[in-house]
C-alpha cells in the first residue's frame, strides 16, 4: 500500500492501551494450544476441522508447515509503517480467503514457496530488524500462526524489540485472536466488505461482514482504536486497510459505516490501487480500475461518518500490485532498493 495521510496521524480521541506482554496467558500455553489447533484446524472462520500436523490440507491447501514467498523490507506501506528504513514484510504463502481479485494472487492461491522452521523464522525477523526496519510484519499470518507466534518469542527472547504487526485479511475468529493478545503490538487487517453477498461473490464466505466486526472489536480491545506514533513510526494499535473495488461504492460505503460502529477513532487507509488480475479481466465489475468519482465517494463518506485519520491515495493508472515472478516483486526494488531475505 502506498499512502499519504490526509489528517494527522494519531487520533485525539483514539485509546491505546498500555503494553501488556505479561498479562494473561503464558507464551507456551499459547504456542501449545495453537499447535494443538493445527490438529483440527480451525485457525481461521472456515473451520475445515483437517488434521493439517498428519500431512492433511483444508480450503488454504497448507500443511502444519511454514511456507513463505518472500522477506524484505517494504516501502511502500503507510508513512508510519514503512518509516525510511522499510515494514519488515514476511510474504507468506497461500490464504484463507483467497478472494478472486487478489492483488497478490501469485502467493496467496498458492501454497508454493520456502518451507521454513520456526528457528529460521525467528532468525528472518531478527534480520529485518538488523536492516533498519521498523517492525516485523507477517502477511496473511493466520494459517501460520502457531509457528509464527513461536518464532516470535524466540526472537524476542533474543532480543527482537520492533512491534510486531498482524497483517490479516480481517476474516479471523475472536477466540483464536484472544489467544495471541498481548503479543501483538499493531493490528493491520482489512474490511474488504460490508456486504455479506460481495462477500460470497468474491471471496466464497457467506459470513466476512459478522467475522470482520466481531474481529476488530478484539483487535481493538487489545491494542486500543488508535494508532500511537512516536517520532512518525507506529509503535502500537490498529489501522484498518479498506481496498475500494470497482462497482462496489455500496459494498465499500457499509463496510465503513460497520467499522465506524467499533469506533471513529479507528485510522483507516483507504486504497485505490485495485488492479484487475488476469483471472478477472473479463468479469463484468471487476475488469477495470477503480475511478475517481467512485473513490471520492468513499473518501467523502468517511470524512462524513466522522473518521479521524485517513490515509488516501492518488486515483491514477500506475499499477501497484507486485509480482511475485520476478526477484523483486516491488517497483521500488528494481530502482536501488533492497534485497529478499
Ligand atoms: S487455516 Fe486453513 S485449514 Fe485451517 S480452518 Fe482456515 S482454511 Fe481451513
């Protein structure tokens, strides 16, 4: 995502609570139930109830193992999160939502990519933040999460002190949220729909508006409905990323009327940059970019619904979504920029 703020970035009114990394559950209680949960799988609202540790797949097609596509730090986040030294993006691979639009269709309908441990995984997170990055910032962590979430305490243990930032598709279950609280230091999901068919139609969850809701009401009791920043980098809270799809002003209209019910407080990065992928080139809404009457529509809609801190884009023609093909999947890298992990 690449962004400007529109207002400024921390909301007056926002609540961020104090740390609390020591409070309720231990870490290895954690880590053993969400292993435990691989088992039987119902890490993400599908429920698929597979034995993914006995080698068995459900919709996100994942065994218990890690697999990523890519880690670098990335540039093109919100100011607050790509800072000068870059959001320290683990890509992992494939999705549970799998939404047939996806800007990085290349990783998430696929579960191709590096198998990792969770001691390599630790190793890559102390790496991004050796390189300057700000945080460490697992995408689609969901299906990963029990080995993510052990990861992370051995890299904390070593020494790992950027926040950590959950990077989801906003399609989560509260209870298995409940179990990493106090370890997440900025929540970053999507609200892709407001409407339960837009939903259906594009990602095949009859349920994403109920799920989203209810999951940022969590996000939000554990890391406040702000986003505090110190010296222009994020260090704790939630912001929520809205993409606007082409056709849908309605779908995008309800879904911010939905996050305005948690709070108004709540930052919203609100994207224009949808760019048809091949699969849906031809699909009678989806096939084109998005237009500036539409967009500004949505922008003036959360301007109205009283929202503090927008992050907005430019309605243009360049495309921004990466190629995962290539060595470097950002425009940013083939110009000087960075190495993969
Ligand atoms: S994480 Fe994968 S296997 Fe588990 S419930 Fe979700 S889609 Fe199904």
């Amino acid at each position: 995502m690449q962004g400007s703020p529109l207002h400024g970035a921390a909301a007056p009114g926002g609540h961020v609570p104090e740390a609390r990394r020591d409070r309720n559950v231990s870490p290895e209680y954690r880590a053993g139930s969400l292993k435990k949960l691989l088992k039987r799988c119902v890490l993400c609202p599908r429920m698929c109830r597979v034995d993914r540790a006995a080698g068995k797949h459900g919709f996100c097609r994942l065994d218990a193992r890690m697999v990523i596509s890519s880690a670098l730090p990335h540039h093109g986040e919100e100011p607050p999160l790509s800072g000068s030294g870059g959001a320290g993006t683990i890509f992992f691979s494939s999705c549970n939502l799998k939404c047939i639009y996806c800007q990085n269709y290349q990783i998430s309908h696929s579960p191709a990519g590096r198998p990792v441990t969770v001691e390599e995984l630790a190793g890559i997170m102390l790496d991004l933040e050796a390189r300057g990055c700000h945080n460490v910032e697992p995408v689609t962590p969901t299906p990963h999460l029990a080995g993510i979430m052990e990861a992370l305490e051995i890299a904390r243990e070593r020494g790992l002190r950027v926040p950590f930032v959950f990077n989801c598709g906003g399609y989560e279950r509260q209870e298995i949220l409940r179990l990493i609280d106090g370890r997440v230091e900025i929540y970053l999901p999507d609200f892709k729909y407001g409407l339960e068919e837009i939903g259906n139609r594009c990602s095949g969850v009859p349920d994403y508006p109920r799920r989203a809701l209810d999951s940022l009401r969590e996000m939000v009791r554990q890391a406040g409905d702000a986003l505090e920043i110190e010296d222009g980098i994020a260090r704790r809270g939630v912001l929520v990323r809205h993409l606007v799809l082409p056709g849908m002003v309605d779908n995008s209209l309800t879904a911010l009327m939905l996050i305005r019910e948690v709070s108004p407080f709540i930052p919203l990065s609100l994207m224009s940059q949808y760019t048809p992928i091949p699969a849906v080139r031809r699909h009678p809404l989806l096939g084109r970019r998005v237009t500036k009457g539409e967009y500004e529509r949505v922008v003036n809609a959360a301007l109205d619904l009283g929202f503090e801190t927008l992050y907005t884009q430019e309605v243009d023609d360049r495309a921004l979504n990466p190629d995962f093909a290539r060595e470097k999947p950002f425009d940013w890298e083939s110009t000087g920029g960075t190495d993969d992990v």
